[in-house]
C-alpha cells in the first residue's frame, strides 16, 4: 500500500495559500473604457513574444500589495493622461485587478496612497502595464511621539503638559464648546494618553485624544459656565532630566491669577492640625510609600506654573501648623519656612517633607467640590498616573489612617469605662488598642494629636501671606 505522506505536504501547501488567497480583499481598478487604439495594439501578437510571451498582452493581471506595519488606509487611482480613470479605498493587504496590457495606454499608471495613523503617509507610483506581482508598501514612522499627556486643576485655574520626544509643532483652534490642540507630525505612545482617561474638573467637562492620520489631536470640551471666562496661554520648554520637550496649555481664569492665590490663601487657613498630624501622618506615610519616589520628587519639587506658588504658600502653612515651627523631612532635617532660604530649600525637597501630602488632601478638599477632589490631588502630585491606581493607592492609606483613628478610640473608650480597675492597669484589648495606636504614630511630630488652632498673634502672619499672595 503507497505511503500517503509525500502527498500532505503539497496538499497542506495548497491549502494554505487558497485561505491566505481568500483573507486578501479582491480590489478591481479597471477602468470603463479601455484606452485609444494605436499601433502598437496592431503588432501586439508579434512583439508579445519578445515581451513575455504569447499572452503577455492578453493575460489577467493582479498585483498583491501589503504594508510594513499591516493593515493601513490604501487609497488606489488609475490615471490615464493626467485624468483619473477609477477610484478604489481599501485596507491593506489586498489582491489588485488590474485591466490587461492591451487595454491600457503606454502612460497609463497606478497610485497607491497608504496612510496608517502615528506612520508618514506614503505614495507609490507604478506603470499600469508594470511585471510587479507583489508590492510591499514601508511605512516610516511619524517624526514625533508624544510619550505622556497630563491634566492639572486647582482653584479653577488648569493647564495641560504634552511631553514629547521633540518640540511640538502645534495648532489651537477654538470651538463652539471648547478648544482643539493639533500636534503636527506626531504619534503617541501605547500609555501616553492614560492619565488624562476620564478626566474632568470644575472647568473641563470631558478630554479626548484621537490620532488623525499624521497629527495627535486632542478636544477638549468645557463646562458652559467656563466656555466665556477662560484665556488659553501656551508655553514651551525642555526637560533636561528625561530629555524630553514640554508644551503647557495653560487655562487661565478671567479673574487673573490674583483671585486665584487669593481663595488658596483663604483655603490654607482653614486647614487644621488635625488635618496634617495626628493619625493624618498614617496617611502620608502610606501614600508616599506607594507612589513612585522619582515621580513624586518630579511633581513636587519641579512643578513649573501657577503650582509653584501654591505649594511655597503650602509649606509655609505646614510650618505654622508643626508644633516647633518647623518643617521635618522624612530623614530627620529641619528647615524654618520664616527663613526664605530654608523654605526654598523645603521646597525643593518637597516629596521628603512629612505631612506635606496629608496637607495637599486638606489644601485641595477645602478649594475643590467632592466629585473632584481626587483628581485635583492626583494633578498636584501624581499626574502622570492613571485613575485607577491612583485612586488605589490612595484607598490603601486612608484605610490605615481610619485604622488607626479607630485604635485610639477603643484606647480612649476602654480608659473611661476602666474605672476602678484603672489602678489595676488598662485590660488586655485596650493594652492592644494602645500599641496599635502608638505604632501609627512611629513618626516625627506624631505624638500630636490635635494642633490648637493659631493664636491671634499669628493672625498677622495669615493677612500678611494673604496681602502678598494678591500683590502676586
């Protein structure tokens, strides 16, 4: 009995390119009429056989055409003398139906335009009567990438940081509800857009970025309330750090910039000790240690724009509040804000200040409604993170501060109802409520629990930061 197996491997073959044959689309550019008769035509059946062969005029034709990356835009024409004769749009790879040799005119040619979003649109010319079997189309990538897109709002002022592999070329356009930034010439990376997903504040309604053939553009919608009272101003600059170009939308309230550090001022007063101190560092310990410390460093002490003065009029508070009057770092340094050589100090090593992210919470939750507080705090000091986990983070370390806010509860509770057994010591579970609490206090300044509120002596200092804050 023959062996089958020599057969299944031609079979298999077959088999292959007829369903490979069939996942190309079947694109016929053939046009209606066939070109004017010449000469040439006359002598066909002679000349065929120098040319390719009997058939070599008469034959169907079909070229198989695909692109580097797969399936791009092909816009495909047939032009006869500067005319065109057809029109056919598809979706690479494709299978071209082409007329045959005798019906076409010896100037009859082929275009092929391939487009593919975040590559450089390309364009191949062949002769219609052309020996091509297969084409394949290279695409190039576009000359810029934009490698992350953030969105920051705080008091109802905003701004928006493309950072990009080289200088933006950009275009603003003005809309019925919003505005449009156009980057020309420019992709985006696979993450780039995913801190600004489902963004919104008191001002943007909603952010959307699409990639239009060669150019990034970005819409954005405003709430109507805003749609009147904003100027838009850009600027652009350059991160030597991560080599990397920087162009900031800023979103600037009619008001000026004056009534905006004039509410922060007025915000920062509200805040207490209770906010920062206290079972609040178990906050601040556990946000900063989930957060990336590079990253945090970079948005705290590198924040160019209106944020700058607000986290200096934040530091300067946090100093009011501390116990000492002072500002402690996570490694034991001290710096006084009334010196302005140490503030800009602190400043500068913001992400390492203790409380400093316990008091941004309590700074933001006294400027922002509920719906957007989170991602107001996110911008300050995390933007280039996504929603989801850093919202994620932020639930890890408000339930060990509620953790620890409950431990001292039970603590004090079993200290009132001990009564005469008191002078017999704290009971087991109240022994244990007061080690979990004083374990959430292992920090600088957390033996405090409540901060008094400002003597009247320092009112002077607040009116003070509040008349500097509006001269600004």
């Amino acid at each position: 009995m023959a062996n089958p197996r020599p057969l299944a491997a031609p079979l298999l073959a077959l088999v292959a390119l007829t369903a490979t044959a069939e996942a190309r689309e079947v694109v016929e550019l053939i046009p209606a009429q066939r070109s004017s008769w010449t000469i040439e035509r006359l002598f066909a059946p002679i000349s065929g056989l120098f040319l390719g062969g009997p058939d070599y005029w008469y034959r169907e034709r079909a070229i198989e055409i695909d692109t580097r990356p797969a399936g791009a835009s092909l816009d495909l024409f047939y032009v006869r003398q500067n005319v065109q004769q057809r029109f056919e749009r598809s979706t690479a790879p494709i299978l071209l139906k082409l007329p045959r040799r005798v019906d076409t005119g010896s100037r009859d040619s082929i275009e092929i335009r391939a487009m593919l979003d975040g590559y450089r649109q390309q364009v191949v010319q062949l002769a219609a009567r052309s020996r091509e079997a297969r084409l394949i189309i290279e695409l190039a990538p576009l000359p810029n990438r934009l490698e992350v897109l953030t969105h920051v709002h705080l008091a109802r002022r905003g701004s928006l940081r493309f950072l990009t592999r080289e200088a933006a070329r950009f275009r603003i356009r003005e809309t019925s509800d919003g505005f449009a930034v156009a980057l020309t010439e420019t992709a985006h990376a696979e993450r780039a857009l995913d801190a600004v997903r489902g963004t919104s504040s008191d001002d943007i309604e909603s952010l959307r970025a699409e990639q239009l053939g060669e150019d990034l553009v970005v819409r954005v919608r405003l709430r109507e309330a805003a749609r009147d009272g904003l100027e838009l101003r850009s600027t652009q600059g350059y991160d030597g750090a991560r080599e990397l170009h920087w162009l900031s939308i800023e979103l600037v309230p009619a008001g000026g910039n004056a009534a905006v550090l004039a509410m922060s001022a007025d915000a920062l007063d509200r805040v207490e000790g209770s906010d920062v101190f206290g079972c609040a560092l178990e906050f601040d310990r556990a946000l900063r240690e989930q957060l990336d410390a590079e990253a945090l460093s970079r948005a705290l002490s590198s924040a160019s724009g209106f944020l700058d003065r607000h986290f200096k009029m934040a530091l300067a508070r946090l100093g009011e509040l501390s116990p000492d009057g002072v500002i402690h770092l996570v490694d034991g340094s001290k710096f006084r804000p009334a010196n302005p050589l140490d503030l800009e100090a602190a400043r500068a090593q913001s992400a390492e200040v203790v409380g400093f992210l316990a008091l941004l919470r309590a700074f933001v939750a006294e400027l922002e409604p509920a719906e957007h507080r989170r991602s107001a705090l996110r911008g300050a000091i995390a933007p280039e993170l996504d929603r989801e986990r850093f919202e994620a983070a932020v639930e890890i370390a408000e339930g060990l501060e509620r953790r620890c806010r409950e431990g001292g509860r039970r603590a004090r509770e079993a200290g009132r109802t001990g009564g005469a057994a008191s002078r017999r010591g704290p009971s087991r579970s109240a022994r244990s409520a007061m080690v979990a609490d004083s374990r959430s206090r292992e920090w600088p300044c957390a033996a405090v629990v409540r901060t008094p509120r400002i003597a009247p002596a320092n009112a002077s200092k607040r009116s003070d930061r509040r008349r500097s804050a509006t001269r600004s």
